[in-house]
C-alpha cells in the first residue's frame, strides 16, 4: 500500500500536466496577440523580441511555440482568419436581420485590420497551404451566405458579389501610405459605415463594370 506522501505525489503530478498546457496555450495567444499588433504596425519583418516582450514572455518561449518568422506569420493569419470565420458562423445564428449579421461581421473582419497583414501574404504566406486554404474556404463560404440571405431579403444590392465585399473589407481596414494606423483609428468606422449604407438596396446609383466574385480574384493566384 501507497503511503499518503506516495499518493500526494500522483495528485500533484495528475494536476501539473493540465496546468502546464493551460499555461502554454495563454502563452501562445499571447504570442499571437502581439505579433498581429507588430506586423499591423510594422510589417512581417516586425522584431521578434519586441513581440515576445509584449507578450510578456521570453524569447525561449516565443520560439519553442513558432521557431521561426514564417510560422509565426502563418499562426497569425490563421488565428485571424478562424476569428473572422467564427463571428461570421456567430452573426448568421444570432441575428434574425439579415443586413445587421452582415454588418457584425464586416465590422469584425475589418477589426482584424486583415488588409493591413495582407502585404504579408505574397513574400511569406502560403494560401495553398491546407490548413489555410480550409479557414479561409470557410469565410468565403459564411461570406456568400451572409450575402446570400441579405440580398434575398431585399436588404442588399443585387449587383454586387462576395468578391466586392473581400475587396472592400481589404482597403478600409489598410492604413494610407504615409499614414500611422493610429491615426486612421478613430475614421475606420466612419467609412465601413458608408460602405455598408452603400450596400443598402434599393441601390441609388449604378456601379460600373460587373461583380467582382471569388473566381476573379483567384485568377491571380
């Protein structure tokens, strides 16, 4: 029989396993945290000690969960990109007014300030990669649908498609040149709203050109 320091012992252990994930899991968004604020702010080539002090971790740390800069990029935009696809999945359950969920989430996309870690995606992210091309399908899906129910609903110009709302939620949320993104902060909301009231059906003007779908903007790729 076990004495009671033996039993302690397998307590101690049987709870420090647990404790330690959870511990690195904060880590890890923490990590993930700062370093979508450094490269809004600066780039993909943003100092990795800088963002390991923000996050209020050492450099070891840092690099035991990403060990290296792309993989910390490629956790980044993943992290952004399955944030967006999960408030997007949010808006179409939560919201009976189809134009209010589309709302929710453009402004939850353009809060991830994706257009700014966009320049980050031709030198060191790699769309075709499984992992990201799955997130990213998924908020083209939610996108489509979003559409989707508010145009059926009357709610949305017909003439536009997903990849005008892609494009759009890309350059409001992309500082000028020049310009600080602190500076731009406080009239970000501003013109998402004027973009989602142009949006609104019935339209009042009629745009050039055709609808800018996903298709199109593959063709790059």
């Amino acid at each position: 029989m076990g004495s009671a320091t033996d039993a302690t012992k397998r307590v101690t252990v049987g709870c420090a396993a647990p404790k330690g994930r959870a511990d690195a899991a904060r880590n890890r968004e923490r990590i993930l945290t700062a370093a979508r604020e450094a490269f809004v702010v600066h780039g993909a080539d943003a100092s990795l000690d800088e963002i390991a002090r923000t996050a209020g971790v050492g450099n070891a740390t840092l690099y035991r969960h990403f060990p290296d800069r792309d993989s910390l990029v490629h956790g980044v935009m993943h992290a952004v990109t399955e944030r967006i696809a999960e408030r997007a999945d949010k808006a179409l359950a939560e919201e009976e007014d189809s134009f209010e969920a589309l709302r929710r989430f453009v402004f939850a996309a353009v809060e991830e300030r994706i257009g700014a870690l966009c320049p980050m995606l031709s030198s060191r992210f790699d769309p075709t990669e499984p992992q990201s091309l799955a997130a990213r399908t998924r908020v083209e899906r939610l996108t489509q649908e979003l559409i989707r129910r508010a145009q059926q609903a009357g709610e949305v110009r017909t003439d536009i498609d997903v990849g005008d709302v892609m494009i759009a939620l890309s350059q409001l949320s992309r500082p000028l040149p020049g310009v600080g993104c602190q500076r731009i902060e406080r009239f970000v909301e501003r013109h998402v709203q004027l973009f989602l009231d142009g949006l609104r059906a019935p339209a009042k003007s009629q745009l050039p050109g055709h609808a800018a779908t996903l298709e199109e903007l593959r063709q790059d790729h």
